[in-house]
C-alpha cells in the first residue's frame, strides 16, 4: 500500500463511477442551462438568459416555497419519529412488532404509495372521506383537488412514506446509549421523560444533526410521490422545485430552461447544507459529507 501507483489504481475505477454517475452530469445541467434547447434539435447558446429568466419567474418561487414548506414540514415531522424511537427503546410490549409495522412503506415503491395514499383521498369512496362523514362532515374536501388542502395531504403521505427510514436510525442509535447510564439515573429517581430529555436525546444529538440535513436536503429534491399524486396540480398549487424541472424539460420540452432549474437546485441544496452545517455543529463535532 505504500505504491502511490497502485493506490491510484484501486481508486480508479470508483473515481470513473463518481465522475460519470456525478460529476459529468453536474457540468452538463449546468452547460445546458446556458442554451435554448428542446432535448432533440440543434442547441443555441444564450448565456445566462435562463438564469436571469429563473429569477424572475414567479412559478419557480412558488414552486420553492413550496419546497421550503417541505422542508420545514419534514424537519417537524422528526420530532415525531424520535419520540416514537424513544417509547419503542423503552420497556413496552410489542415493541418489536411495532418496529416491524413501521419498517412496511420502505418495503413499497413511491409509486404504491402514491396510489395507496390517491384511494385514501378519493373524494367519493375514500377511506378518510368516509369516515369524516361518518363523523358528521356533510361535505368533506376534495383533498387532492384543491389549492387549500393540497399541501397538507401530501405532506402526511411523505410523513408516514419515511417514518421507518428515520425511526430505524434514531432505534439504531440508541440502542448504542450504555444501559449504565439509564440505569443510574432510574436509581437517581430520574422519571422515563426526564432520562429521554438529559441522556438520551443528548447522547445521538449527531444523528438527529444528521437526519436534519437528510430531511431539508432531501425535501428540496423530493418529487417521485408528488409527481405521482397530483402532477404538481391542480393548477401548480403542488409544484415544487423538482417537478417545476421535470415538467419544464420533459412537459414542454424547454430542456434548457429546465437544466437552469436543477442546476439552481443543486447550488440551493449545497447553500442549505452548509448552513446548516454552521448552525448545527459545535467545536468538537461537525456535519460531514
């Protein structure tokens, strides 16, 4: 191990892989951007055009807010795994078929998800109507096809769409925690809640730093199930920064304007990491990637 030579050589082929699979791809979405091209014909260089166009078009602001909305939204939704993780690490039982229960939508593809979640929704048969007219409600929403609910009922479907990927990690890591210590402090008097606040959720403060950049990071691209579900309708009202992309360069055929979008897409989620990288780590520990 100490021939450079062959220490490049065994690097070689994962450093053509990344470079294919990444790096070509980043400096051709950004290349592209700087041309007027519908995917098939001649392209014509037009500068910074789409760039300019992008920060003046509404529909992309909308459609990032969105995304924030997102972002904001999954981030919340955290709070929600690691108190299921800390009342399944607890002494509880069945906790390990609850475990199992919560692991299903990662065993599904976004797109079953999609249709299981568009039943649901169904304004005439679905299940949740249904039961709000059993409850009482006349006239329960449209909820896939309207602009006020829209949001709201997507963002639940990606809520239960990710609750296993992040519960098994916050499980993971405390399940690391020394059962010493959580002893100790039962011997102290130390109630169930004050031993998940002061040990507990301090202990894998890095996971949770880390499943925050995962959430934001991965809200900005989000786009498979949204797609699915609404299109980014009706009339926009779900567009978020990846299928405004999508439709730009696959709908109307603007593929230049469209790699515009995931170019400023990419720099947006480098910009939201780092910041939250700075905000997130303390002196002796940082995020990193």
């Amino acid at each position: 191990m100490s021939n450079k030579k062959i220490i490049a050589l065994y690097v070689l082929p994962s450093l053509l892989l990344l470079a294919g699979l990444v790096y070509i791809p980043i400096f051709l979405t950004g290349y592209y951007g700087l041309m007027e091209w519908n995917g098939v014909g001649a392209m014509e260089f037009i500068g910074l055009d789409n760039y300019m166009n992008l920060l003046q078009d509404p529909k992309f602001w909308f459609s990032a807010r969105n995304s924030f909305f997102l972002a904001l939204f999954s981030t919340l939704s955290l709070i929600l795994y690691l108190a299921v993780s800390l009342i399944l690490a607890g002494k509880i039982k069945g906790k390990e078929l609850l475990r199992k229960i919560y692991l299903i939508p990662m065993l599904l593809s976004s797109v079953a998800i999609a249709q299981l979640w568009i039943k649901i929704y169904d304004p005439n048969n679905g299940m949740l109507n249904s039961l709000l007219q059993t409850l009482g409600v006349d006239s329960p929403p449209a909820w896939l096809a309207q602009r006020e609910t829209v949001l709201v009922a997507i963002f639940i479907a990606i809520i239960w769409q990710y609750a296993g990927f992040y519960i098994i990690i916050y499980s993971a890591a405390l399940k690391g925690i020394p059962a010493s210590l959580v002893e100790a402090a039962e011997i102290d008097g130390a109630t169930p809640i004050q031993i998940a606040y002061k040990i507990k959720v301090p202990l894998i403060s890095g996971v949770i730093k880390t499943t925050i950049v995962l959430a934001i990071v991965g809200s900005l691209k989000y786009f498979d199930l949204i797609y699915v579900m609404t299109g980014g309708g009706p009339n926009g009202a779900s567009e978020v920064i990846a299928s405004y992309m999508y439709n730009q360069a696959f709908g109307i055929k603007n593929f230049g304007y469209g790699s515009a979008i995931g170019f400023a897409l990419l720099i947006l989620a480098l910009i939201t990491t780092w910041g939250i990288q700075k905000l997130t780590a303390s002196k002796n520990d940082s995020i990193q990637f």
